[in-house]
C-alpha cells in the first residue's frame, strides 16, 4: 500500500488522537530504532526518537499490544507521522503501555531495551 491522497489524510486527523508517551520501537529496512509514541489514534501515530525514516517509507511499528504496519506521512528530523494500514484499538494499547514521565526516563527506558 502506498501513500494516501491528501483527501485520506485529512479523514485520518479527524480521528480522535490519544496524548501519551510510551516507548516502542520501529523497523524500517531491517533496522530497529527505538522511539517515543507521542500520541496516537485508530489510524496513526506520532513518533519522536532519532534518525527516523523518511516520508513514504513504510515502517512496522511495535509496542506492548501493538504490531501495525503503517507508511511515514511526515517526518521532520525528532518526530514524524505513521499512517496505519489498518485500524487498530488505541486506547487498548494506551492501557498497555507504561507511561513515561519525561526525556530522563525516555533514555532509560530505550538503553534499557537495547
């Protein structure tokens, strides 16, 4: 699946977005970063980390109860947008993942993982 038409991506922002900080991690070309999911909706997330993939790449993203496959929408250089290919629960994978509190704990979190 491609990158959407802009008329696909303003239906997607009406979709309700869910505030939260949780570390994850991203698989683009073989490669794992780890990140931050700093909101999230039925249709998408954004996400903070570094050296993250450009826009039109398509990316797996994974956290507790959550594996979607989803295309990079915008990226510019600490945060960028991941479209979903398919719906998925948000408030499930909310409820699933713990709550980082702040950068500090961010890094933690992420050296922790390895």
């Amino acid at each position: 699946m491609g990158v959407r038409s802009i008329k696909e991506l303003q239906t997607a922002r009406r979709e309700q977005r869910y505030p939260t900080r949780f570390a994850g991690t991203v698989i683009v070309d073989r490669q794992r970063l780890a990140i931050e999911i700093a909101d999230i909706s039925c249709v998408g997330a954004c996400v903070r980390g570094h050296d993250l993939p450009q826009r039109g790449q398509e990316v797996l993203l994974l956290a507790k109860d959550l594996e979607v496959v989803g295309t990079v929408v915008w990226s510019d250089g600490t945060a960028c947008g991941v479209n979903f290919h398919k719906p998925i629960a948000p408030l499930a994978v909310v409820r699933s993942n713990p709550y980082l509190p702040n950068l500090n704990t961010f890094t933690k979190a992420v050296a922790m993982r390895g």
